[in-house]
C-alpha cells in the first residue's frame, strides 16, 4: 500500500465515518411567501456540438470527421421553492470531477443559486466529448498523448449554457402542475452481463451492438423496462416533460460522425411534435445495460432503436394525469466512496509516464489517478433528490449499475421514482456489490471499492425518505 493512500485511509477513519460526509433537507412549500412569489419554472438549451477534429469518448476513438446531428444542453430551473434548482442534461459522454464542478457552479451563478441544488447529468452518447479536465492536465503533461477534451472548448459551451439558463429567468412561467407515467419499451435493453459459467463469472459483454448470435440469443437478463415521463405544467399547458430510461443510448459509433444517437434522435422528434413543451431525456442507471440484444451495430438499426424509444415515451405520456403542485424540496446526499485497493498515485504516475504502453491504458490511468487525487483532497460527490409531493426525481453520480434504479423504487413503492444517473462520472462504473466476485469488464473499469455500494444505497434511502 502506498504512503498516499495509507494517508488516505488514515483520514477517513479519522473523520469517523465509511464515506458519507452529509445529508440535507431543504424543504420549499408552494406559496406567495416563499422566496417572493409563486413557484415559476423555465427551461434553457444551448448547442454543445464539438469542433472538426475534437476527440470523441475522451480520446479513445476517431475524432469528429462529421455532424450528422447537434448535440444540446437542455436544463429546467424551478424558481420559487427556496433558491433555484437547476436539473440539467448534456449530450456529452461524460461531465468527471472538476468539470463537473464547474458546470454546476456555473449555472448555479447564472441563477442565483447555490451548487448543491443544481443537477447536472450526461446521456452518455459516445460519438461526442467527454470532459475531465483534472486527467487532461496528466496527459497534457505528456506532451504525447491525444487530449482528452479542448478545454477552450469546453468553457465555451460551459458559458453557453450559462448564458442561456441565465436568459431563461425571465421567461418562467407559473409551476401550477405536475404529473407522471411510465411506458414500456420493446426490444431495446438487454443486460451486458448474461453469459456467465456455473460460478457465476461473467465470459463475455453483450455491449451496445452485439454481432455474436450465441449472445444476442441469450435472455434480455436483468433490465428496467419502463420508461418513465415526469410533466410540468402552468395551467393546462405542459411546458416541460423529463424522460427517463437505462440503458448504454448507442446504436453505433467509432467513425467521427457526431450524433445524439438514438435517445436523442428520439427526443428532438418528440420536441418537434410539441415545440411549446421542452424535452429532456435522462440516461438512468445503464451501466451494465445496453442495447447489443437488438442491435447488430449496423447503420440501419439507429432509426429502428430511435422509433422503440420514441414510442416509449410517447406510451409514458398516455396517462399523465396532471396534479396542483403542493410541496418542493430539494434533499442532498454528499459521500467519498472507497478507492480501488490496487489504486496509488506512484504506480498509476508510472503508467502514464510509461511511453512504451498503449495509449488507451495510460488514458485509463490518469482518470484513475484524477480520482484517487480527488478524494484524497476530499472533494465530495454530490447525490440530490427532487421531491414535489409524491414524485421523487432521484439525481445519481457515474455509470451505475441498474440494480440501483430498482433498489431506489422498492425503497419507495407508494411513490414515484424517476432515477438520473451519470451525473458527476469522475467515479466511472459503479457496480453492486454482489457483482465484484464475478469480474467483466464493467468491475474491472470500476474505480472504486464495493464499499461504494453501501454508500450510495444510504444515501438513496435518504435522498428518498
């Protein structure tokens, strides 16, 4: 064990606790009291499509050689209920530590709000940018491998969508409704991790597209499959509709050719349909699921996959039954998850000094030393939760396993729970605790200790209570 993580260790046990700093409750009731007025709610986006020649998924595969679609940043901000709240959505691979920090603080200034109520999440399309600026200055130090993201770039789009929800503030309109349903979808997700041996050891992943009849053969295994639609509406009119659903959103990609895939294709033609109503679309808890059942990887299954996710939604939205808005509250969760045992800073440094190594490796190295460097200077993730009566929007770091989503439902079976993950993606995967013993490639790529696991499930049960 290295002195770094030894001190490490040494500090956490010292603050008494197994990784969960904080807990807050921040409750806003609709009246004309609170905060000056009535609870408004207005919704932004911008357009955060990356330049010719930028990276896409970080690096690891071909740089943008073309659009064939843009990606957005779309976000709704609740007024009224104490400070603003902000729940956002990018069309990026991933938002890891400081950059999403920063995103969130950014927008939290643009509205005159605190951080810590302002959510931020990644549909995690790979044909677009992922950002972790605290693994761009280890490689950039290199001097020889490619960036991970352009950071001009990056704060370019960071002031766009400031400038935007800042624009927003104006327009709101009354909050006076609220309501949810759920659809399902056909033939999208299946779990990645189905072909095991008798012990349980995962053999091979069923990823996005799947070429492998034997695999794609194989039950859909473990999935959630409702999508689930939370409506806002001022008066009569819905003015905003939240999506949620879980699974890995890419039908095929590798060329340059940047696209919102089929969760965002499907999307933008719902928000044709009704221009008057913004849409978001959420990725849940997809980590170990994705769409490589249905999906052979050809071109010709991205329309196929974007019509299954467009009906699902359009199924969610049958039964909205709108409600008056009584109670809001905003609820937090703030944790340090574990490092990975194998994790130091002196063998991880090695790595990606190490020249003669793939570059994907020592890439996947310095996320890992941007992690474990993060938690050693104990910058928290950040969990949060939208309750507005009997709906609860729950608000998850990283690429969590799908187990969590349903895990967060039966804590609550009497409500509504709508699950966002991939927020703050510094951590990467985050498997359950029973899936460590059975490796694949999702435990091997996760960066922190099962410990993780029961962090986030207490604080689910908070952020849910």
């Amino acid at each position: 064990m290295s002195l770094a993580r030894r001190d490490f260790l040494r500090q956490t046990v010292a603050a008494g606790a197994a990784g969960a700093l904080s807990s807050a409750w921040t409750p806003g009731v609709l009246s004309a009291a609170d905060a000056g007025g009535p609870v408004r709610l207005a919704t932004f986006t911008c357009d955060v499509t990356p330049p010719m020649g930028h990276g896409c998924c970080g690096g690891w595969i071909t740089p943008v050689k073309e659009v064939e679609d843009p990606l957005e940043s779309i976000g709704v901000i609740i007024l009224g209920a104490g400070q603003p709240i902000v729940i956002s959505t990018v069309d990026w691979t991933g938002l890891c530590n400081q950059a999403h920090i920063q995103w969130r603080e950014a927008l939290a200034k643009a509205v005159g709000t605190t951080a810590d109520r302002v959510s931020v999440h990644c549909v995690h399309q790979h044909d677009a940018p992922l950002a972790c600026l605290d693994a761009q200055r280890l490689v950039r130090a290199q001097g020889d491998l490619p960036d991970i993201v352009d950071v001009d770039f990056y704060h370019r789009c960071l002031d766009a969508a400031s400038r935007a929800a800042a624009e927003a503030i104006p327009t709101a309109r009354p909050l006076t409704h609220v309501a949810c349903s759920q659809g399902r979808v056909e033939k999208v997700a299946g779990n990645r991790r189905v072909y095991r041996d008798a012990t349980g050891q995962v053999l091979a992943m069923r990823g996005s597209s799947c070429g492998n009849p034997t695999l794609r053969a194989l039950p859909e295994g473990l999935i959630d499959p409702w999508l689930k639609t939370v409506a806002f509406y001022s008066g009569s009119e819905k003015i905003a509709a939240l999506h949620y659903y879980a699974t890995h959103p890419m039908s095929h990609y590798g060329q340059g050719k940047v696209s919102s895939d089929f969760a965002g294709l499907a999307r933008k033609q719902r928000q044709a349909e009704e221009p008057k109503c913004r849409h978001l679309y959420f990725n849940g808890c997809g980590g170990n699921i994705g769409a490589g059942k249905y999906n052979d990887g050809s071109p010709e299954m991205r329309p196929v996959l974007t019509q299954r996710i467009y009906e699902g939604i359009v199924r969610s939205e049958q039964d909205l039954r709108p409600k008056p808005v009584g109670q809001i509250a905003w609820r937090t969760f703030e944790m340090l998850p574990p490092p990975r045992a194998t994790f130091s800073v002196e063998s991880l440094q090695a790595v990606i000094s190490d020249k003669s190594a793939a570059g994907s490796v020592r890439g996947r190295a310095a996320y890992s030393l941007a992690w474990l460097q993060r938690l050693q200077a104990r910058i928290p993730v950040v969990l949060s939760a939208l309750h507005i009566d009997d709906v609860r929007l729950l608000h998850l770091a990283g690429e969590c396993f799908v187990e969590y989503q349903l895990r967060a439902q039966q804590m609550q079976p009497s409500l509504f729970v709508a699950t966002a993950a991939y927020g703050d993606d510094g951590t990467w995967y985050v498997p359950v605790k029973e899936e460590y013993p059975h490796g694949g490639y999702e435990v091997s790529a996760a960066f922190s200790d099962p410990g993780i696991d029961d962090l986030i499930t207490d604080g689910m049960r908070k952020l849910l209570a």
